[in-house]
C-alpha cells in the first residue's frame, strides 16, 4: 500500500481537542468547497442559473476551509462531513490540500467521525484514486472514518448520459469509476465505498437493468459483494441504488420509480407507491 506525502509536523501548531464521546444522534454537515460544477444536469437546480446560492459562484477559500473545520470541535454531536452540496468538490483548485489538511488534523475523530464525498468522476484520473484511497488509509477508523465515494453517474450509453448528465463524459465517467474500484482491490483496501448513483428519469428509466447489470459484473469479477437499493444505502458493501427523481411532479418521478425497482426485483408488487428509505430527503 501507497503512503500519502504528508508530513504531520507541518500541522503542529493546529488547536487539539479532546476525542468528542458522540452525544445524540451524528450531524450530517455539508460544507460546499465550491458551487460551480463541469457538467450541466438538467434535473440539478445548480445547472438553471449563474447565481446557485443567491451570489455569484465561488471556490471555498483556504482560511474559511480552516476555520469551519476548527469550528467542528465545538459541537457535541457525532459529525459525519461532506465537502458538496450543489458544486462539484474535485474542481476546487486546491481540492486535494483541503482534504489532506482536513484528515491530518482529524487525529483521534476529533473534528468528524464519518467522511463521504459525492463526485461526478469526471476530474477523478488514477492519481486522484490513489490519493482518496491514501486518505481512507491514514483515516482508519472501525467503521472507516472515510466511509464512501458517490459516484453519480446516472446513465449506462452514451445517449442517456448526454441528456441527463448535458456533456459527452460517459466513456470518462465508467473509465474513471472502474479504475477506482480496481484500484482500491489491488491494495487490499475496503474503503472508502463505493456507491453508484442512478436516479431515475425519463431519460434513463430505460436502461437501469443494464446499468446493474455493468456494474454487477465488475464486482463479481474483482470478488466483491453488492447491495441494490431503491434509495440512498446505507449498508457496509459497495452499493447500486437507484433514486427518485426530486422535482415539482413528485408524484409523477415516483410512478416512474416504483415500476422500475418492481422490475429490478428490489421491491414486490404491493410496494407503497413511494419509495423512501429511512436516510432519504
């Protein structure tokens, strides 16, 4: 196994606080590196217009990086951090310095006990691979403290993808996403998981079955167990899961969903109309 470059002495002078015991419930905190994204999805708010929050897109500066992080160790709740929220977190110019500064203080899951990161995998080349799944290394934790990969990927050809992802990165997106897996095989590591995003629209809604499909295939030949869902997983394997799609006719993405999980085999015939698991918004 590969060992990050990182040198803990050159964050010495950082503030240290005591391990947090977990009080409550965890708190899910999304702090957005950036809202501006690569690709243009048509059912992502951040694609319909230039000001995402109200302002102007922006990249998360290195001293509110800081800062929020210093902030995490006064809560008494149990963290689990997500660097996204509409934005793409890999196009940050500074993307691999913010996390690798963000593990490196975290000793002992003093500022957060769970990471995950969503990503499109469109900037996710082998060198960034590698270094995710350093990070996931350095972080331990039983659970890992580095828990999961999102990939969201939404589409099995190359036609459905440019609908409903509006770019021509399919080949790029299942390239970079297969290395990954192969990748984190070779050394032997089982985190972070990966968890391959497909919501469900009338775009794609068609090939969903092929799209497990690929993706089954890949984990059994690397050896590797699977969960299917029909929501957000939350098992401990790499999982498939296949999302509604969240917009003004609810009703409508979720008569598009329940038949498709129905045909998946994830749901029987007298499934309740919508489909939620018990982590969903």
């Amino acid at each position: 196994m590969s060992a990050l470059p990182i040198d803990p002495s050159a964050y010495a002078g950082e503030p240290q606080t005591a391990r947090r015991g977990g009080i409550g419930m965890p708190i899910n905190v999304n702090l957005e590196l950036t809202d501006h994204c690569n690709i243009k999805c048509p059912m992502c708010s951040q694609s319909l217009r230039d000001d995402a929050h109200g302002a102007p897109k922006r990249f998360m500066s290195w001293a509110t990086w800081r800062t929020l992080l210093m902030g995490l160790e006064d809560m008494d709740e149990e963290v689990h951090l997500c660097p996204h929220w509409l934005g793409e977190p890999t196009i940050h110019p500074e993307f691999d310095a913010f996390l690798e500064y963000a593990f490196t203080i975290n000793e002992d899951f003093r500022l957060f006990r769970e990471f995950k990161l969503h990503t499109n995998a469109v900037v996710f080349d082998g060198d960034r691979a590698q270094r995710l799944i350093d990070l996931a290394l350095l972080a331990g934790g039983d659970p890992p403290c580095f828990r999961t990969l999102h990939f969201s990927i939404d589409a099995f050809s190359a036609a459905s993808y440019r609908k409903t992802k509006g770019a021509d990165r399919r080949d790029q997106v299942f390239q970079n996403v297969e290395r990954f897996l192969r990748l984190r095989t070779k050394l032997g590591a089982r985190a972070p998981l990966a968890h391959l995003a497909f919501v469900v629209q009338p775009d794609n809604f068609h090939e969903a079955g092929d799209f497990l499909h690929h993706w089954q295939c890949l984990l059994d030949e690397l050896g590797l167990p699977l969960d299917v869902c029909f929501d957000w997983p939350s098992g401990p394997n790499d999982a498939v899961y296949f999302r509604p799609l969240n917009c003004g006719d609810q009703d409508e993405a979720d008569r598009l969903h329940r038949p498709g999980c129905q045909t998946l085999g994830l749901v029987g015939q007298d499934a309740p109309e919508r489909l939620r698991a018990a982590e969903s918004f």
